[in-house]
C-alpha cells in the first residue's frame, strides 16, 4: 500500500471540492472516497488501487432510508446494506432488493458496506486483483490474460476482445430490475442517471466503468414504487451457500393477469460484464402464458448473444436454468 492524503468532511459539498482539488492538482492525486471501504482498502493493499487522497464521507448526511408518494424508495448512499435488507418497507414492497442483499458477502461485511459503496464494486477477476499479470481494465493497452487463462467464474454476456470481467455485486442487479435512478452531485450540479446508463460496456475501454466524472459523488439511488399485484424474487446459484460470488443470479419481477404475464423485468448477475437487463426476456414474456415451455423460451432468449470462454460455457445453461427457477417460483 503506497502512501496518501486522509481527510474527513461532514458536508457534501465539501467532500466534492476535496476529491475534485486532488484530481486537478499539478500532482494529479487520484481522489477516492471512502465509506464502508470493504473493496477499496483490499484493492488498495493489493496496489491495484492507488489514490493519492481519501475522502472519508461517513459522517455526511446521506443515511436514510425514506419511502417516496408513488410508494418507492430514496435511499441515501451511506445506508449500510444490512439496514436495507432489514427495512420493514423494502422487505415487503421490494423482497428482490431484500433477498439480492442477504445473499451477498457475509453478515459482518453487509454492517459495513454501503449502497453508494456496492454500486460502485470493482469486479473479482483475478488478473485484475494481481498486478503481476496484464489487465486491460487496470493498465489500458496492457492485454487481457483471461480470454486464454482462468475465466471459469468470468462474464458470458457484454464482453470484448479487451475484457471478459464479470460485474460481482448482487445488490445491482436487483435495482437493475427495479430500473432505479443514480442520484449524483459534482462540480457541474446534480444529475439523475438510469441505472442501466451508469454502467458502461468494457468496449475497447474496459476501464471505464461507469459514467462518474473526476470528484462526482453519488447520493441517492431512487426506485419507483411497483404496479399493484407485482410479485418480485432474487434466486442466486453458486459454488457453496455463503460468501460467495454468483456463477448466475436473476432478479425477476412480474405482474399477472388472466393466466399471462402484463408486465415482467428481468436481470442477470454473474454473467455479465455490468448487471444484466434481459429486454428479450422481457418482450417475449409480456402477454405469454405463465407456463414452464415459455419460462424456458424467455431464458433463451436471455442467454442467446452469451460468448462463453473455455472454461465458462457452463455458465450459459446455469443462467437459463437459474432464470427458468425463478420465474416458476415467482409466478406460483
């Protein structure tokens, strides 16, 4: 770990001038802001991550957890994992968002780790997390030792000749599903960004990964509330039951009516290099018959672009299984 700056602020905008005066220093420090910091300190130890300043935003005012008049949720970017999984209101408007949140890392970690903090979650690929080997999504131009070595737990979807990486949270891909709102503020004012937006495609840029300019700061993530009679799940298949990362994860919602689906959304996780909308999935569904032949059909057509590597094609009939179990489970 190398050596850098540490300071604390209690105001928004003030962590904002911090971050965005180190960037643009004639030193050109790297700013990151710290929270839960259950990534950031293990990458930084691992030297994969280097900021010349740390931010600690743990005092701002950004904890809370505050339903909206639609009946959705503004969720303070500070408000620790495990407190969301736990709200009354989220457990039985949103259990997608609840169950994806349960099933990730460990009891201690979820005490710590933050909303804005797992949005933000850098990928498990082992070349990334090894700075004795190439990694394009760390030193651009450096090459992508996965595509030819050990890829069994990386992406099937979204990938390119530059990086296979898999998005690893599990918390994102709910939102993902529940089509939630990134509320950021910077230098330039506040924004709102579609979550489905804010990731980015690794492309030829794999190190780019999301649309977050130098010192913005996330603040809120905001959900709408769901259609009357919606029905929601998280199903999460991996190597053992706990601490584990997901080899495929959906995160389904669906309303019914007269024995057919009138609204479905679907995400993907462990599959995808950013939290995975099905909008085929989803088209095919809405009007079908809530029957196994078209849960099957819908997952699919979920998996059908998937580029599997040597080790991963497993991964492409575990996804369509994992999606096919959901949705029984949720429409039953």
């Amino acid at each position: 770990m190398k050596l850098f700056a540490f300071t604390k602020t209690t105001d928004i905008a003030d962590a904002i001038k911090e971050a965005t005066s180190a960037a643009a220093s004639p030193q050109g420090a790297k700013a990151k802001y710290i929270a839960g910091g259950t990534t950031l300190l293990d990458l930084m130890k691992l030297n994969v991550e280097e900021p010349g300043t740390l931010v600690d935003i743990n005092k701002l005012p950004l904890d809370k957890i505050e339903t909206t008049r639609d009946g959705g949720l503004k969720i303070g970017a500070m408000v620790k994992n495990a407190d969301l999984a736990s709200h009354p209101f989220v457990k039985s408007q949103f259990p997608v968002l609840s169950e994806a949140l349960l099933s990730g890392a460990s009891a201690q970690l979820r005490n710590m780790a933050t909303t804005g903090g797992n949005l933000l979650q850098r990928t498990r690929c082992v070349y990334f997390r090894d700075t004795a080997f190439a990694c394009n999504k760390r030193e651009p131009g450096s090459g992508c030792p996965a595509i030819e070595g050990e890829n069994r737990t990386l992406a099937v979807l979204g990938t390119s000749d530059s990086c296979i990486a898999t998005n690893p949270s599990d918390m994102n891909v709910a939102l993902m599903a529940l089509e939630a709102t990134i509320v950021i503020n910077g230098t330039g004012g506040e924004r709102e960004v579609p979550i489905n937006d804010f990731y980015l495609l690794p492309g030829s840029t794999p190190h780019l990964e999301n649309v977050l300019k130098p010192g913005e700061l996330i603040t809120h993530v905001v959900v709408k509330g769901l259609p009357a009679g919606s029905k929601s799940m998280y199903l999460k298949l991996r190597d053992r039951a706990s601490y584990e990362f997901a080899l495929a994860s959906a995160a389904v919602i669906v309303q019914m009516e007269g024995g057919k689906f009138s609204r479905v959304r679907i995400a993907l996780g462990g599959v995808g290099t950013k939290p995975w909308r099905s909008l085929e999935a989803e088209k095919f569904l809405t009007g079908s018959a809530v029957n196994e032949a078209n849960f099957r059909k819908a997952a699919e057509e979920a998996l059908h672009a998937a580029r599997p590597q040597s080790q991963n094609k497993f991964k492409v009939e575990l996804a369509k299984r994992c999606l096919t179990h959901t949705l029984k489970l949720v429409s039953s």
